[in-house]
C-alpha cells in the first residue's frame, strides 16, 4: 500500500453545548496510536480568564474562510443547464445537470433569462441588476462585448425593481417608474428613438409609472400602473394590426386594459387581466396564441378556456399559466412535453399540467418548463438534453420532477438550454444542549471509473451534500464515512470533504485514503472528520469527493457494500452545528513508525502532541482522532486512541 500525505487528525471541542466526557479542571489529552501522520484541532469556547488552552504541536492554523460579502441577505441565485458560455454564472463552462450556485451574489430577489439562450440577469434587494455569460451585442450592460463567467453589475443603474431579458439586450425598471435598456437595438427593441447599440443602460423615451417589463425576440413590452401595455421594436408584434411599421419608441397595445402581467414569447406575446383571463397576440404557427386559429393575430385575441388566471408565461412557442386553485395549464408547442399533460401532443387549446398543486408560478424556456410550488420546490419538465429539468438526467419527462437539491424557492426563469432560481439556502441547524445536526446519506453504490488519481470528483450532488448559511459565527463538525474499494489490485481510494463558500471554488478541507480490494480483502471503511469555522450570513455547501491515489485507466473503484437486504452500506456526510468560538488545527506531516509493539502496551504518537485545557466552569468537550495506518505485514491491526490526565 502507498501513503499519500497528512490524514492524521484529532479534534477537542470544548463548549457548553456538546457532549462526552465531563471536564471540571486541567486536563491534559494525549494522542497514542501506532503509526503515521498527525493533526490536531481544538475548539475553544471563550471562558473566564483563568482558563488556559496550549496546543503543542509542529505547526498550527486556524480554519477559517477567506470570502466575505457585503450582504448578510442569504437569498441565492442558482442554475443548471448549458453553460457554453458560462450563463450558469459559477466561474466555468461546465454543463450542470443539477443546480450549482452563482458565483458571489447574495440577497438575490429576481432572475430573469432570454429565449435565444446564453446569457443571465438578477437584481439584488440593493436595486442594483447582474448579469452574466454571453455579450456579443453588449446585453450584460458593463460597456463591454467580452463574456463574463461570473456576474458584473450592469453599469450605471441603481433602484431596479424589475428586470428582463430580450434576444442579445437587458431591460429593468427604476423605482421611479422608468424603463432602461441595453444591447441589441436593430429593430429599435431599446425604445430610446434609435437602432444603435448600446454597451450601456439608456432610458425608454416617454414611459413612466411602469411596474413590469419584458422582451424577446426584436421586441420589448412594458406594463403600467394603470393597466395598460406598451410595446416597441418589431412591427407585427406591438399589438397594433398587420401593418404597424416597427417602431423605436413605444406604442400602446390595442384593446387592452386593466392588465396586471405581461410576457414575451418568440414572436408572441402574452398579457394577463385583472378579471383572470389571458390574452396573446403574434404568430400562432403551433397554437401558441391559444385561439385555435394557427394563423398570425396582430392584435390580442383571449386564450380559450382559461378563467381565475393569477400568473402567466411565455415559452419559446408555448404558453404557461398559474389558476387561483394552484394547478398549471399550458398550450401550444409539445415536441418534447414541455405541455407537461405526460404527452408529446401540441394544442391550441391549455391543458392541465399533470400531478402540480400549490403552484403559484411559472416559466418557459425553448422546450422545457418550470414550475413554483407554495412550499418552495421546484419544478421542471420538457426536454432536458443539457440537463435543464436539474434533476440530475438528462432523460427528458413529459410531466412534472422535482428540481434537486433546491429549497425555499421565491424565484424561477427558463431560458433556451438553461434555467434559473432564487432560493435561501437553509439554515444550519442551531446549537442548543447537544451537537444539532444535519445528515447527508446514501445506500446506492457509486464507481468512478478511470480517475486520473489527481482529479476529484463529487459522489453525489444531490443526496451526499450539505448546505447551510448560519445566523451567527458558528464552528462545524463534518464527518465522512464510507465504505470503498476496487476490483483490481494496486489501487487505493481517497475521499475528501470540499466547501465551497458563498458559491466559490471548493476548498479541500480533509481526506482519507482507503486500501480496499474486493474478493481478497473487505471493503475499507474510510472515516474522516475535521472541524471548520463559518461566517454569519455566508452560504456553505460541503460536499463529498473522491479519486484513485493514482493514474487507473480501465480501472473503477467503488463506495458501497453489499448489497444487504436490497440496500448498500451507507455513504455518509455528517454536519454537526457547534456553539460560537474560534477552532484551531494543527497537521504534522511527518511519518511515525512504530516498531515491536507488544500488542497491550499503548505508546504515544507524538509526546509534543497534547493539549492542555483548564476550564473556567463545568463544561463538556467532543475529542476526535483520524489517521491512516498501515503495516507492510499482512496479518497485523493498528490501533489507535484518545487518552486523558486530569491534574496530571
């Protein structure tokens, strides 16, 4: 067997709310184990002044994060889908089909995406607009045409209370009843008198008291505070009759009043009254328009069948609407059963989105939909070839899955290949008596077949997770376990636990290295544990990974057991939530050899490696060791414990 690096590690957590062994007055705790490399973590409540805490040992860190955000607000945007260029906002161009967070945005409160795909916006609480991904034609708003991975503020804007995206440019509306527009313009879809592009916000001539804003393809549609809809851009579709010339400014839509929502499809559009009913205007090439007629219709026409409408959506070539009894109805376009009525049957006519209730939103995208349960799940259905359903497949469903790993949901948006949402992650549990505690767990068996023994890869990124944003500065627990091995011989098995902070890079935190070898050896159980300390208002997601201990072409190696009684021995991510204080760590690096032992007689590691607390009160403390042992003679166990002196 080859060792690889330092995965000894101990941990003492000194508070009034944990348990195990009672500690009344000095103590000191040594390490004694057989062989290998070392680390030691203490947590330290902050105490009377009387109390000492000496950590000797070759070298000490403390675990702390290294980002910091402005907002303690937790609310995130997240997406999954295609990022070719980079619309998914984490950083890369790695196709997700799970959801994966934005990169640094905190206090998220809307996102919108476009129809044609590639790019994405969000507004914060602070009024300020994002955007990220693709910017050809200037539509993330920075004065720029360079493609961003990650969101930048959209220049020059403050107060938005509403955002929207069209082809290749962004739209938003101030508090002050303004719209602004930038990016694309050759059909003059910025209303600002002209067809030039803009790299930058500019105002919609003559529009004020607005409260909502859209756009799609060559066009862009306003809604006012007194009901009525504005349009500007491309001709046939400002809701004027067949002959409207295109127009750079707005124009109101004929024959509608009292509106209370808008949306823009792909050469259609979609308004929703104040008395439930629905009405849409454009091409109706696919029954998109829901009047049965598939021929154009310039100016609106009422969606049949449809009453009690309390939200409504564009898709590319589909419409989408929220009933004030919670279920979704759809219509139009089917080719992959974006209808969710679990056919592939288009319809001029909605349908009933099949098993949803509570809903209280809806999105399209190109050939997908999704859908915003009242208890914060998410939705989605339709094609989902780049993964854009997020539950982890990439096998289309003509009805409703559950997004994965998503909670309190407030948000939704669909766009061509991607899809978006605003959700506050979870709290972590609070510290009270004992540890609180969060579980990540699995029985299924995973392989990970020709690692690169450099390359981690998460296990599961929906079931082996955990993710939290504590309320006060708060000291973890994490604990690993799993059992792991291969079917081929001189290959070991590393897992390790990652965090990644506010939707940052992942940071290794700790790993373990495993020897199993299935049919001469059971599987190892490779437990690992360490101690890290969060930030109040900061979003963590730890995560489990793993890879070969080196190159294994052809090779697979495995977490999971058995099976007994249909079921895998678990794979497991344990988060204990500890009371505030600061947590050190400390790794030795070196390589303990011990040699001759008798078998009864326990030696220790390490004499430099102790700890000594005295503590001000009556108070509890959690001690935990972790190593890699080994021998290179068959036949023989390591053994290794956690001792305590009190008052020498």
């Amino acid at each position: 067997m080859t060792h690889r690096g330092p995965r000894f590690s101990a941990t003492i957590v000194t508070s009034g709310s944990v348990f195990q062994r009672g500690l009344s007055r000095s103590r000191v705790l040594t390490l004694s184990a057989a062989s290998l490399v070392l680390a030691l973590g203490l947590f330290a409540q902050p105490v009377a002044a009387a109390t000492t805490s000496v950590i000797r040992t070759p070298s000490v860190r403390p675990l702390t994060s290294t980002v910091t955000v402005n907002s303690t607000s937790t609310s995130a945007a997240w997406a999954w889908g295609d990022n070719s260029w980079g619309e998914l906002g984490n950083g890369t161009t790695i196709n997700s089909h799970t959801p994966v967070q934005v990169s640094g945005l905190s206090g998220v409160t809307a996102v919108a995406a476009n129809l044609d795909g590639g790019y994405s916006l969000a507004m914060k609480s602070d009024g300020t607009a994002w955007a990220w991904g693709y910017n050809s034609q200037g539509q993330l708003g920075n004065g720029t045409t360079t493609d961003s991975h990650t969101p930048g503020q959209v220049s020059g804007l403050s107060g938005v209370t509403a955002v929207a995206n069209g082809t290749y440019d962004g739209l938003a509306v101030k508090s002050d009843g303004t719209a602004w527009a930038w990016g694309w313009n050759t059909r003059g879809e910025l209303g600002d008198g002209t067809t030039i592009e803009r790299l930058t916000p500019v105002q919609v001539s003559g529009l004020s008291g607005l409260t909502a804003i859209a756009g799609n393809v060559g066009h862009s549609m306003a809604l006012k505070a007194d009901g009525t809809a504005w349009t500007w851009g491309e001709g046939f579709l400002l809701g004027n009759g067949p002959s409207a010339p295109d127009s750079s400014t707005p124009v109101q839509v004929s024959g509608l009043s009292g509106v209370t929502a808008i949306a823009a499809g792909s050469d259609w559009d979609l308004a929703l009254k104040s008395d439930g009913t629905a009405w849409a205007w454009g091409l109706d090439s696919f029954g998109q328009t829901g009047n049965c007629t598939y021929h154009e219709t310039y100016t609106p026409v009422q969606v049949s069948g449809l009453s009690g409408v309390t939200a409504i959506a564009a898709g590319v070539i589909h419409g989408l609407a929220v009933k004030s009894d919670g279920t979704a109805w759809a219509w139009g376009f089917n080719s992959r059963g974006q209808l969710g009525n679990g056919t592939t049957t288009s319809t001029c006519t909605p349908v009933q989105v099949s098993g949803l209730s509570g809903v209280t939103a809806v999105a399209g995208g190109y050939e997908h939909s999704l859908g915003l349960k009242s208890d914060g799940t998410a939705w989605a259905w339709g094609d989902n070839t780049i993964g854009e359903l997020g539950n982890g497949t990439t096998t289309q469903s003509l009805t409703p899955v559950q997004v994965s790993g998503l909670s309190g949901v407030t948000a939704i948006a669909a766009s061509k290949y991607h899809s978006l949402a605003v959700s506050s992650p979870p709290s972590c549990p609070a510290a009270g008596a004992a540890p609180a505690t969060e579980r990540a767990s699995s029985t299924n068996q995973y392989a990970l077949p020709n690692s690169d023994g450099a390359t981690w890869q998460e296990i599961d990124s929906t079931n082996l997770r955990g993710t939290c944003t504590p309320t006060a500065n708060q000291s973890v627990l994490l604990t690993a376990n799993a059992d792991l091995f291969t079917n081929t011989a001189g290959y070991n098995q590393d897992i390790g636990i990652f965090v990644s902070d506010n939707g940052g890079a992942d940071q290794l935190l700790a790993w373990k290295e495993s020897g199993g070898f299935a049919g001469t050896f059971s599987p190892n159980a490779a437990y690992v544990q360490t101690l890290f300390s969060m930030t109040s208002g900061h979003t963590y997601a730890f995560k489990l990974k793993w890879k070969t201990n080196r190159n294994a072409p052809g090779t697979s190696i495995y977490a999971g057991a058995g099976p007994v009684g249909g079921h895998f021995s678990p794979t497991s991510l344990l988060v204990q939530t500890l009371a505030s204080g600061t947590p050190y760590g400390a790794i030795s690096t070196q390589q303990y050899p011990l040699s001759h032992s008798d078998g009864t007689t326990w030696q220790p590691v390490d004499a430099a490696l102790n700890v000594t607390v005295t503590p001000g009160a009556d108070t509890n403390s959690v001690l935990g060791a972790n190593a890699d042992l080994f021998t290179n003679t068959a036949g023989y166990n390591q053994d290794i414990g956690i001792f305590v002196s009190d008052n020498g």
